[in-house]
C-alpha cells in the first residue's frame, strides 16, 4: 500500500508540475477577457479531471482494506471520504450553510 501511495503521489505531482505551462497559458479564455489568470485554469483543470479520478481512487482504497478485512480502518477511509467528497462537489453549498450557520450563531 504504501508503495502504491508513494506512486501514486509522484504520478499527480509530475503531472501538477508538468501542465502548469499548460494551465497559465494566456491565450485560454478565463471568462473576465484576461487569458493569464491561472487560478481559475487550475480550478477548472481539478474540477473537471480530479473529479472523474476521484471515484475510482476511493473506490481501489476500500476495495483493498474490505479485502484485507481491516473493517475499522475501512469505516474511517468511508467518513473521510464522504467529508472530502462534500467538500470538493458541494463546495458552494457547504459555503453557504457555513455562512447562515456563523450568522445564526453571531445574531446578524
């Protein structure tokens, strides 16, 4: 597993590195009329190509520990992958129930 990981590590880290070029391209339209913005040509490159990986990755990770019968360690990968996973599809909504939860709590 833990080659696997170290793997799988070096794998998104080279490709990170290797697309920044690609992503700070100025001649990509970044929808203010500015091409150079690459934030938002790295937000759209992890929404759209981390997000169709993200299934399959959480899917070989509890494959393996159900697998090895490591049912505790499989339940914690579960909620954590449930947490990450509202995080990065449902970021917009966790926003704002976080923003309507801190103004309940504040009075405003």
């Amino acid at each position: 597993m833990r080659r696997f990981v170290t793997g799988l590590l070096a794998s998104v880290s080279t490709l990170i590195l290797t697309a920044g070029i690609a992503l700070a391209d100025p001649s990509s339209p970044a929808g203010s009329g500015s091409g150079l913005d690459p934030g938002v040509n790295i937000g759209t490159w992890i929404s759209t190509n981390v997000a169709a990986l993200f299934a399959p990755i959480v899917a070989a990770i509890a494959l393996y520990y159900l697998v090895k019968r490591q049912m505790t360690q499989f339940l914690g990968f579960a909620a954590f992958a449930v947490i990450v996973a509202l995080f990065v599809f449902a970021g917009g909504a966790f926003k704002d129930a976080a923003v309507g939860l801190a103004k309940w709590v504040i009075g405003r």
